[in-house]
C-alpha cells in the first residue's frame, strides 16, 4: 500500500504528532510512505517577519499542488485544509482519486481570530463531504464534521517508549511551573498568570517556565519567568524539568476544539496538571488521578499552591499521570486503528507481522 500524507508542516504539533511519528509504525506496517509537509523547518523563523504572510501562501499552495498528482497512491492522507478558506484542493483531490482520508484536529472552521468564518466553515463542511473517512481529534470535533457514518474519533498521542520521565526526578531547591505551546495559544495564559505570579511572590523557589516559538510579552523580565525558545532537540528535556504543567483554556468554541494534548506532554513524562475544564480535558484527566481540573481563573491558585508545596503530591500526580498515558494515549494504542481504518478506505490489507501494538487498544471518548 502506498500513502500521500499532506500534512501543515514539519515542525507544527498536528504534524508531528498526528502523523510523522506514525510513519514508522505504518512502514514497518509495509506502507510506503511519502509525507509532503507546506511549512518547513524555517517556519517558526520566517512566519512571524514581515514575509510571513507570503511565505505561508507560498507554502500552502506549494502543498495544494500535490493534490493534482494523486494517482500514484492507493490512499490520500490530507491533514486539515490545503488552504484555509477554500476546499479546492480536497474537492480535486477526491475527484481524481476518491479514496481520501481527512484529518483534523482543531477548530478549523473558525477564522484566526476565532470566531465564526463564513469561507472557513465552507471550506471544512465540502473536505469532509469530499472525503471517504474523516479523523477528528476529539468527540466535539466530530460533531463538528456531522459525518457519524464515516467519522473516527483519534486523539492526538505521543510515543510513550520517546516522551518518558527523566531518569530522576530533580531534587533541587526550585519548583518549575511549565507551560509549552505556540504564540496563538498565548491567548489563554491570563486566565492563568495571575495565580502564577501570586505564587511567585508567595514562594521564592518557585518559577515559571514558558516555552514557545515567541516571547509573551506580558512577562518580559519577571526574574522569575524564564521564556525559552522551542526546539525539537530539547522539547523532551524541557518538559521533563517541569514540576507542574498547566493548561488554561477559556470555554469557546474554539477552546472546545483542543484536543487536551499539553495535558498528555505533560502526563507522558510524569508531570502533574492543572488544566481548564473545559473541552475534551475533562475527558481525558477525569479520573486518572493526574491532576485537577480548574473552572475559573479563581480556581487555579489552591491547587497550584498545593502541588508547588508539596513534593509528595506531585510525586504521586505524576506516577498516576504516567500510567495513564502509556494505558490510553500512546501511539501504539490507536495504531490498530489506523490500521484498519487505511485497509478499509484503501481496500487493500497491511502486514502486521513487523508491527507491535498495544492490546488492547484502548477506547477513547
């Protein structure tokens, strides 16, 4: 079986995880695999200058373009819309060749500014109408595509045996507050910050570490607030060195579109969490163990001064936060269901012989 995976870019969450980090479980699979991605590795350097915006429609109509030569692949793999406010690109795409997959993680039917977007929510309702089978990554999201009979829902996951705890936990004088994630979600932080800063002031061993492909200006030189650029080389050990993760998110439509997956970076390397209750979040830490949910701005100070206070709790947040990942949100869980979910819409079958799942494989709401 041979797979086109379209995919935003190589360094973008969606990518990364929603399909780069499969490409080996899928080739062992005896999948080929080609992966066209529209942003490169220049995207965090270019995107935000003053080229930005025509390097990005550079980009995507670079990737556009690739849907006009499906006819080498027995599948098409198209993560979210080529082109934001259009669904040429897919509609040609499943005109020339109809066994396309369509994946999306997001509230893509909103505009940047989140909200409604007459064009955008157009575009996404004729992709998925193009499509043979739609991925969504979270319950609300399939709603969304209003598809039941052709709609999967996967949630984004990391790889367990790469996203771990580190060898030993720091037993230093600082406890780290963490939050990761890209400059658009900065709009969530001051639902949190107040609570962070209050700590702060209150704890001398504490911080806040933000890291991000931009600075958030609000925090600029705050002794205590280290901001630092992300990397792919030192995601993982930056994550590690969070004591405490959060995750703020406002209820909106946008927000409930978020598949909860700072809360399973977190989880995955044994970080306790504090997130929003709001969207697929409580959903995936409801019950684990792993941490609190939070329904307020005011709700975040007693529970983040509870975990920077005490090392017993946050040890035993993490070790429940870990188990919870490996057991329903790592990739060799929903393996089995891409899988089959590529045998069906390619009519053709995988080997599995070389493949390893985990059984078995969990069910996610």
């Amino acid at each position: 079986m041979k797979i086109l995976f379209l995919t935003n870019g190589l360094t973008e969450p969606a990518s990364r995880f929603r399909v780069m980090q499969f490409l080996p479980h899928f080739r062992r699979a005896g999948i080929e695999c080609t992966n066209r991605s529209a942003y490169g590795a220049q995207y965090n350097r270019l995107a935000n200058r003053s080229i930005g915006p025509a390097y990005k429609l550079a980009c995507r109509l670079s990737r556009a373009a690739y849907t006009l030569f499906p006819d080498a692949y027995d599948l098409v793999f198209l993560q979210r819309t080529a082109l934001p406010g259009s669904a040429l690109p897919e509609r040609i795409a499943a005109l020339r060749h109809g066994r396309v997959v369509f994946d999306f993680d997001d509230s893509i039917f909103l505009g940047p500014d989140t909200l409604e977007s007459p064009s955008r929510r157009r575009a996404f309702r004729h992709a998925v109408r193009a499509s043979r089978h739609v991925i969504a990554g979270n319950q609300y999201l399939a709603e969304q595509a209003a598809a039941p009979e052709k709609t999967t829902v996967i949630p984004t996951v990391v790889d367990t045996d790469v996203y771990t705890p580190a060898p030993e936990r720091r037993a230093g004088d600082r406890v780290v507050i963490g939050w990761i994630g890209t400059s658009t979600n900065f709009v969530f932080l001051p639902q949190v910050v107040p609570a962070i800063l209050r700590i702060l002031d209150e704890n001398p061993r504490a911080v806040f570490r933000l890291v991000a492909n931009a600075r958030y200006a609000e925090l600029d030189g705050h002794p205590r607030v280290e901001q630092i650029p992300w990397s792919a080389e030192t995601e993982i050990p930056l994550l590690q060195s969070f004591d405490v993760g959060v995750m703020p998110l406002y209820d909106s439509e946008a927000a409930r579109g978020k598949c909860g997956f700072k809360m399973i970076q977190y989880m995955a390397v044994g970080c306790p969490v504090l997130a929003s209750d709001v969207g697929a979040n409580p959903a995936i830490l409801g019950g684990s163990g792993a941490g609190e949910l939070v329904g307020g701005p005011e709700g975040w100070y007693p529970p983040l001064r509870a975990l920077v206070e005490s090392a017993e709790l946050r040890r035993r947040m993490g070790e429940s936060a870990r188990r919870h990942v490996v057991r329903s949100y790592s990739t060799l869980g929903v393996l089995g269901v891409y899988l089959r979910l590529f045998e069906e819409v390619a009519g053709m079958a995988v080997d599995r012989t070389g493949v390893r799942e985990a059984l078995p494989a969990p069910s996610h709401p």
